[in-house]
C-alpha cells in the first residue's frame, strides 16, 4: 500500500482540533508500528536464528522485563538495546556473541533513522498542538530522546518506570494530560499496540488513531482512524 493512505476515516471520530497529542515511542515513533519483539526476533532470523514463536517470545519477555527498571536512567539507546539483544542470545543459547552485536546495531540505526526523520513532523504538529510520549519503557526514556535528538518537540515525556504504572493503565496516561492541562477529550493518542495504547486511550475516553502497517487491519473502535505511517497523521488532523 503506497504511503500517504489512510484507512477507518469515519465522521465523529474525535480527531478534530486536538489541542495535544500524545505519542507511544517503541513502535510508533521508532518505527512505522512494527513493536521491537517483532523486530528483533526478524533480525535475529536474517542471521539464522529462528526459534519457534513461542520460544522466542518466552525468552524475550524475559529479558524485557528483567530490563525494566534495573538500568541507569542515562543508559544510551545502544546500550539498551544491546542489553536486550545479548540477553535474548543468551537464553536461545547464542554461542556467537557477534550476532547479538550485529542485531543491537541494526536495530539502533533503524529506529534512529526513523526517529531523526520524524522530526520534520513533529516541529510541524508542535506548532499547532501541545505534544507528548507516554511509552512502557524501561526508566531512560528521556536520555534516548534527548540522544535521538527530538526531546525538544514534546513538553513531557512519560516512562512507565518513573511514574509507576504501565499503559494500558488510565494513570500513565493522566500522568502526561495533567502537565499538559488537557482534557482526555481534547486530546489525541498514536500507537501500534491495540491492547495497551489503543485499549488504555479508550478506557479514559481519549481519541485515538492506531499506527499499523497491516493492510486488512480494523480499527479496535466503531468511528477509530487507522494510519500506515507516522506522517498519515496530518492528513486526518483539521
């Protein structure tokens, strides 16, 4: 499907003069709603390791949530990620420390290119709309931010470790509207994941438009938009 096509574009979603919008981070402004799991087990399968889905998925929740909350709070995105990349290799019994290495660069290098080239977007909607990231991450989200260069375009930036709760918990989310003072209904969530950012944005009544580059995908709500790419959004914002 060619960029620039916008599915679900039903009256009365919600979406109109949205006075900020919030934005998830892995998987929405890192990539064009591809979460890291699914991006990392293709990466570790391009160099020949590929465990059924659930094994892999078993190791990689592991390693996630043995992440969360036990790194620095100024760890860089490469550290981050090789962290999570070795600890993966570790528990599907990667004896080559180099394929780690190479899946924690390739990772990096992608989601940096995707989030430096956002920030064309992002200086456009800031002019118009207060912005924010609420993202279930892993206590440094404001150092990789600051590293990927567009910690300036949002007036908050929500960890889940730093304020106690994960989406799709209304809290997280309540946590950036309150700084911002906006209203659920003034405001606007983006992300890839219909069970914590769609569902969590819903729960509090805010709008929401779900970033998902699968081509049959239906919206989680009657009146919901659906968007292929990050840059779909301003052509459903008034």
């Amino acid at each position: 499907m060619p960029r620039g096509h916008v599915v679900g574009n039903v009256p009365g979603s919600g979406v109109a003069s949205p006075q900020a919008i919030l934005f998830d981070f892995g998987g929405t402004l890192d990539a064009d709603g591809v979460p890291w799991k699914t991006r990392v087990r293709r990466l570790f399968a391009e160099e020949g390791v590929a465990p059924a889905p659930d094994d892999f998925d078993r190791v990689f929740y592991a390693v996630d949530d043995a992440l969360t909350g036990a790194i620095p709070s100024t760890l860089s995105f490469g550290e981050t990620v090789s962290g999570l990349t070795s600890g993966v290799a570790s528990g599907l019994d990667v004896r080559d420390a180099a394929i780690a290495d190479r899946v924690a660069r390739r990772f990096v290098g992608a989601a940096l290119a995707h989030l430096r080239g956002h920030a064309p977007l992002l200086d456009r909607l800031r002019m118009r709309h207060a912005l924010g990231v609420v993202s279930n991450f892993y206590g440094n989200l404001d150092a990789i931010c600051s590293e990927a260069g567009i910690a300036h375009f949002f007036g908050v930036l929500i960890d889940s470790v730093r304020v106690g709760c994960r989406k799709p918990d209304p809290r997280i989310f309540e946590a950036a509207l309150e700084p911002l003072k906006v209203t659920p209904a003034r405001a606007l969530f983006v992300g890839d994941s219909l069970a914590r950012d769609m569902a969590g944005a819903r729960a509090l009544g805010m709008p929401h438009v779900w970033l998902t580059p699968a081509a049959a995908a239906e919206p989680c709500c009657p009146g919901d938009r659906t968007v292929r790419a990050l840059e779909d959004l301003e052509g459903i914002l008034p």
